[in-house]
C-alpha cells in the first residue's frame, strides 16, 4: 500500500511521515528560491479551498530559507488507469465533482492560461523545426493558429484545475480515490482537467475514443466547446514536445491531438 509520503513531494528536498499517539502527518519541505518553492506555496494556500478532495493541511512554516508544510497522511495506492481498470472510473468519478467546484480564494486569483501563454510551447518549437516530426512540421501554421485558441478558450473559465493528474496523483482506497500533489492548482475551464486525463489514458492503453468515453462522464468536458478541446489537446502536445523527456507521453498526446485535428469526437 503506497502512502502520500510516497507520492507527494517526489521533487521535493525533503519528506517524511511523522507518527504521534493520534495521527501521521506527511512533512514536505523545499529549499525557497524556485519554482519547487512556488508550487508548495500555491498549494498550501489553496488547501482549504479543495476540501475534501485534498490531504487537509495541518501546519506549516517558513524559516531559514526553507518553506515546510504537514499534511494529513492519506492511505492508498497509485491509479492503474489501463483498460478494464475499476481505478479509472473511482478517479473519474471524484474528477466529475472537482472539475464542476467553482474557484474560490487564491485559486480564482491564479488563472490556468498564464503559465501556458508564458511558455508558449508551439512558438518556442517553430524556431527550431529540426526537433519535430514529420506531421508537425507539415502542420506548423495550423499548431501555431490552435495554440492562440486555446489560450483564448483557456481564459474563459473559472473551475477549479488541478492541472497535473497522473497515475502517481491519484491515490485509490478501495473504490474510492483522493488527488494529491496540488502544487499546479488554478482557475480555468473545468473540461482542462478530464482532456488531461484523457491523454494519460491514451498513454496507458486506451483508444482515444474509449479515453473520451471516460472524459464525457464529467458534465464539464461534455457541454465542452469541441473546438477548444482539439485546440488544448494540440497545446498539450506542444508541451510535452517542449519539454522532450517523456517518449510515451508525447506519442500519446500525438496521437489524441490527431485525432481531435481530424474531428473524430465522442458524441
């Protein structure tokens, strides 16, 4: 059985369980001074407005250019989110209700879209052609026109985003499951998170049709403008190529942007 020490924190400088008479607390802490610190900072203010969808905080401090936080440890497993897994529709099932809440607090003052405008990804690509493949280099003004939609269509909304949800983020107990690792959390549209989740099915094994089966359970990413899904799924690619390191997960993203660019969508 994993814990939330186990997967929150993995990039953090330290953590541990801390065990009492009455409770286990998970201690996170990261050096202050980069974007480790920024994101532990974001979630900590953010805790008390994604209960009960979040291991609650119990404390925290900064001292000594160290910014620590102790959460309530959660029990639980990492999702399998392979076809056929009962792990798929327990996540699912809490991203339906989370990907509905309404920001509030210091998640409505963060929007989703300005990390994505900033970086960008599409733009920084096609200036240097030479790291992508053939399709996208035949395609280049059509990524580059879906990228400035998506950033027009990731302004408009004001759901709450986690905005990193993968295997190692979803914790399942049972039938039932807990997202962690809120470091990335903002305001935007409440179909970023299910479209998210659709491409790390992909990864896992899922059809993109079979993947937007399980995305249309969330109400969210059905009355979806389909534009500004196949707009985001191409901005997602982009990103995952930016950053280069995960083979698996830019075919998947390849694959579903494909799909949603030839308008093949779940109806």
């Amino acid at each position: 059985m994993s814990s939330t020490a186990e997967i929150m924190g993995a990039m953090s400088d330290f953590l541990a369980t801390v065990a009492t008479v009455d409770e286990e607390t998970f201690v996170e802490a990261v050096a202050d001074g980069d974007a480790r610190a920024r994101m532990l900072r974001n979630e900590v203010a953010a805790n008390q407005y994604l209960q009960p969808h979040a291991p609650r905080l119990r404390w925290t401090f900064e001292r000594h250019d160290w910014v620590v936080a102790g959460f309530e440890q959660v029990a639980g497993r990492h999702a399998d989110l392979s076809p056929g897994s009962p792990d798929v529709p327990a996540a699912v099932g809490v991203l339906r209700v989370v990907s509905e809440r309404q920001a509030a607090g210091p998640v409505a003052e963060k929007p989703l879209v300005t990390p994505w405008r900033r970086t960008a990804p599409w733009h920084q690509l096609a200036e240097r052609p030479d790291g992508l493949d053939e399709w996208e280099r035949q395609n280049r003004g059509l990524l580059l026109d879906q990228e400035r939609r998506s950033h027009k269509y990731l302004a408009e909304g004001d759901r709450v985003v986690h905005a990193d949800l993968h295997m190692l983020n979803i914790l399942v107990y049972g039938d039932t499951a807990r997202f962690v690792d809120w470091g990335w959390v903002a305001s935007g549209p409440g179909w970023v998170d299910p479209t998210l989740l659709t491409v790390r099915l992909v990864a896992a094994g899922h059809d993109c049709d079979a993947a937007e089966r399980w995305a249309a359970y969330c109400p969210t990413w059905r009355a979806a403008d389909r534009d500004a899904v196949t707009a985001f799924a191409v901005e997602v690619l982009g990103m995952w190529r930016l950053r280069g390191h995960f083979p698996k997960l830019i075919y998947a993203a390849q694959r579903y942007a494909q799909y949603r660019v030839a308008g093949a969508t779940y109806e």
